[in-house]
C-alpha cells in the first residue's frame, strides 16, 4: 500500500508537471502571435496611412479645401495646418474651434524637415493615436492620424477564440500528460526492489539500481547482524537470574527478560507501556526520578516475600537522556546470611563473653586472697569448668565456619550403623549421670561421606536428647538402609519442643529452655552444626515433638549404587 501510494504520488507530480509545461508553452506561443500579428498589422497600417496622406497632399496642392470636404472616411482624420500652426481645415471637428497646432511634434517636424510623425496613448479607452504630417508646397502642413488598436484591444477582441483555444490545448495537454505519466511511471512500477539489477528498464536508471542492489546487500548483512546480535541479546537476559528492564527517555519498557518479568508480575504485552502503570511502588518512581537526576540510584524493596535490590542507571546519549537501565537482584540469601551473620557475631561475643567473665572473676577473687581455703577447689572447679565450656564453644564455632565456607573435605565410606555406636557408648557417662538409657539397633548402613561430620550429627542429636531427658528417660537410636536411602532416628522420652518453637531449633545460639540448656552446658550451637552437616551430605531433617512426650529427629542421606 505504501508503495502505490509513493507511485501514484509520482504519476500525479510527471501529470503536473507536464501539464504545466504545456500550459506555459501555450502561453509563450500566444504572447509570441499576438505581437507578431500586432507588429505586422501596425506596419500595413503605417504603410497604409503613409499612402493615404501622400494621395490626400496632391489633392490639397490641386484642389485645396474642396478636395478635403468631399473626404469621407471614418478610418482617417485630415488635419490642414497654416504654417503659423492655426488650423485651415478639419474633417472631424470645427477648425475655428480648434487650438494652435504649432508646437504639435509631428507639425514640427514636417515645419523643419518636410515630414513628421507621432503618437499619443490613450489608458482610458486602451487605444493609441498616430500621427503622419507632410510639408505642403505653399507653406502648409497637412496631417493625417488614425487610431491603432492596442495590444490589450486586440486580446479582448480574440478573447473567445483564445479562450476556446486554451480550453482545447489544456484538454488535450490534459491527455497527453495523463499517458505520458502512465508511460513514464508505469516501468517504475514494475521495479522489482528485492532484485534491483534483474530489472529492464530505463537505461537511465542502471546506476541508481547498481547501488540500490549494493545498499539492499549492505542492508541484508546488517539486519542479518541486528537480528545475531538480538537473538544472543534474549539468549543472555533471557538466562539471567537477575532482572533487566530497558527504558526509552519517556519511561516505556523496551524491553524486559522473564526474571523481570516474574518479578513484576507481568508478560511480554508490557513492552511500550509506562513502567510505572506495571508497577506502581512508590520507591520504584523514586527510584526513577533519583536516576533522572544524579544518573543512578539503587534501593531495596520486597515483593512476594523476597527482598530486591534495584539498580538503576540514565543512559545518556551527546549529553542527552536516552533511556534508562534497571537492573533488579534478588538478595534474600544475602540479606538473610547478613542478618545472620549480624546475630551470629553478637551471639559469639555474648557467649564468649560469659565464660570468661566467670572465669576472671573467679581468678581475681583467688589472686586477692579473698577466697577461703576450703573454697579454694570449688573456685578452682569453676574456672576449669568455664575454661572447658568456653573450648567447647570455640570448637563448635570453628566447626560452623568450616561448614559455611563450604570449602571440600576428604571423604571416605562411613557405616552409619558403626558411627552411631560410637557416638552412644562415647555419651554413656553423660547419660548415666541423668539416669536416661541409651540404645542402638538398626542395620549396616555405608554412604560416601565425612565421618567426622557424619559423627557430630550423631553426637549432637544424641546428647540433646539425654541434655533435655527426664530422669529415669530413654533415647532410642536406629540406622536403616532401603531404597537408596541410609536413615539414623533418634527418639527420646524428653522434655519436648513447643510447636512454635520446632522450626526454630536448627538456629544458631537458639535454646528451647535456656536455663536448663546453661545448666546442662550447652552452646546452643550443636543443632546448628547438624543442620549444617547434614546440608553438606544433600541429606534431610525430619523433626517430630510433642511438648512433655519427647522428640523424634530423622536424618536421610542418599546412598550412591
């Protein structure tokens, strides 16, 4: 549609152009015949007056006056003057009435040189008046004028003719410009402008479809270039995690990849729309205008319960804005491992702390002799049982940060079975202590895996259940292997887990009863390091409590064939 239009567009420009051609030609021609019929008929009327006044002079010099009243024409008018310029005779009007004709040009210059000519222009009636004077024999002058039609006259004369005239040149100029246009456009129009040089046309033309041919090829390569570079463009964004948002000056969406997408909880159809009618968050329209002014902003925001940072930045083009970029990541792992981190160094330096204030303080009170003798070994155990404790923390620490760093470590085939053993006889005197039995039962169970670690989680969830026990309670552990799995249970009589509380257990420096959790010694890290350890061997925690009924933990591990 466009291209018939363009062509229309040029067969209407050669129709008026042709047709104007005509019509100025036409014009040209009838200026150019007017004044040659004008010249030539003012020449035969010249030549003609010429003649009549030299017929008139020799009838004057035979017959004088008589020969001038027996005159009669309507084409002429015969002037008799004396030499002194007063009229003799007239054969339009009453010669006594009439004025002296003395400084008349044409009188003159037959007076002095025999004959004489003028002519004086009439604009009101568009018509001019020729004058022919001749010097008589006896002194007297003799003048002949005649009226000599104007150019303008003899227009309006041939107006209907003409008009006619032009009213058949313009139709058939009209024709001959509508074909010759069709003529002219019509090979235009067959121009095949995906292969330019196969066309047979104007020779004319061959140079402008050589380099039609080489820009079509030029433009090939480059679109085929666009349309690589785009497809790896939505390859790249479309794989990213992250969110990328592209903006024009006036805020639309240029484009937006999936992540994005998701985020904002749109499609594809957002694309040209206002970012701001997509997602109208007050810190997004700050956002925004910060960008607009200082060239970036970033902040962090929630949305479907995960935390985001957005980074926007102006994109600026010869020192103008030419869209924007945003960018959004999503940072809930980090803000958590920040807040964690946080809460993990104030819980260190706040167990740290506690230990060595009563180990100091107790230090002090036996260097200043401020201790009686007989409670000298009881300061002397507390000192050691802090010192013990505060080692017990520090080791359990250094553990969680070796399993934080994720760093690799040396693995080996570990029965389960035998690990649990080992970690319930190395707790019998812990349990004996409280009066709560320890069993193990279960089946040989072999995983790739750490055994220190594959130890620890034994060792933690069994000394938990005898911490948190009742007296006289039992701990049951059994180790299974079915279905590519290897499983350890323990089960307590204990005091339980409060169901508001169970999913909270597996953090750092978390106790369910912290005075009786003090009392026993514990970190509050020992479900944590589980928790942990477990991660690293891609295995489960399965937790099941009944608040003064006891627990139930189940740890899962895959078993490679």
């Amino acid at each position: 549609m466009e291209g018939a239009a363009v062509n229309n567009t040029m067969t209407r420009r050669i129709f008026r152009s042709t047709l104007l051609v005509g019509v100025v030609v036409l014009l040209a021609a009838l200026a150019l015949v007017l004044g040659v019929l004008y010249s030539y008929f003012g020449r035969v009327q010249e030549s003609q007056l010429r003649d009549e006044l030299s017929l008139a002079a020799v009838g004057v010099t035979q017959s004088g006056e008589d020969y001038l009243r027996q005159l009669k024409s309507d084409q002429y008018r015969i002037t008799w003057v004396a030499a002194d310029g007063s009229v003799l005779f007239d054969t339009q009007a009453d010669a006594s009435a009439m004025e002296n004709h003395a400084q008349r040009q044409e009188v003159r210059q037959a007076l002095a040189y025999g004959e004489g000519e003028s002519s004086r222009y009439s604009s009101t009636l568009l018509q001019k008046t020729v004058y022919y004077a001749k010097l008589l024999p006896d002194g007297t002058v003799l003048r002949l004028s005649s009226v000599r039609v104007t150019a303008g006259v003899l227009m309006l004369n041939m107006l209907q003719p003409l008009l006619l005239l032009v009213i058949a040149v313009l139709i058939l100029s009209g024709v001959l410009a509508g074909r010759l246009a069709k003529r002219i456009t019509e090979p235009l129009n067959r121009l095949d402008l995906e292969n330019p040089l196969e066309n047979d046309t104007y020779e004319e033309l061959a140079p402008l479809l050589r380099r039609m041919e080489h820009q079509r090829r030029q433009i090939d390569l480059q679109m085929d270039e666009l349309k690589q570079r785009a497809e790896e463009f939505q390859q790249i964004t479309g794989s990213m995690n992250e969110g990328l948002v592209l903006l024009d000056e006036n805020g639309a969406i240029l484009s937006i990849n999936p992540a994005a997408q998701r985020l904002l909880g749109t499609d594809n159809a957002c694309v040209g729309q206002d970012i701001l009618t997509v997602d109208r968050d007050v810190s997004l329209s700050d956002g925004l205008r910060t960008a607009a002014q200082e060239g970036h902003s970033e902040f962090r925001g929630r949305r479907g319960g995960r935390e985001y940072q957005f980074d926007i930045s102006r994109i600026q083009t010869e020192g103008r804005t030419a869209g924007t970029v945003l960018l959004v990541f999503d940072v809930t792992e980090r803000a958590f491992a920040e807040q964690n981190r946080r809460e993990f160094t104030a819980n260190v330096s706040h167990e740290l702390k506690t230990p060595l204030q009563g180990i100091i303080g107790s230090a002090e009170l036996l260097e200043n002799g401020m201790v009686k003798q007989e409670d000298v070994p009881r300061f002397v155990g507390h000192i050691r049982s802090e010192a013990q404790r505060l080692v017990t923390l520090i080791g359990d620490i250094i553990r969680l940060s070796q399993l934080d760093e994720g760093e690799p470590m040396p693995t080996e085939t570990v029965d389960l079975l035998e690990v649990t053993r080992e970690a319930a006889e190395n707790l019998q005197t812990a349990a004996a202590a409280r009066d709560v039995t320890v069993t193990v039962e279960g089946q040989p169970a072999e995983l790739e895996g750490v055994r220190r670690l594959l130890y620890e989680i034994v060792y933690n969830l069994c000394d938990n259940a005898i911490k948190y026990n009742v007296t006289g309670g039992r701990v049951d552990l059994s180790v299974s292997c079915t279905g590519g799995t290897a499983a350890v249970m323990g089960r307590d009589t204990g005091i339980g887990i409060p169901a508001d509380q169970q999913d909270r257990v597996f953090e750092r420096f978390y106790r369910v009863d912290k005075s009786h959790s003090k009392a026993s010694g514990g970190t509050g890290l020992g479900l944590s390091i589980v928790k942990h350890a477990v991660q690293y061997h891609h295995g489960v925690i399965e937790l099941k409590s009944e608040l003064g009924k006891g627990t139930e933990i189940r740890v899962t591990f895959p078993v490679k064939a």
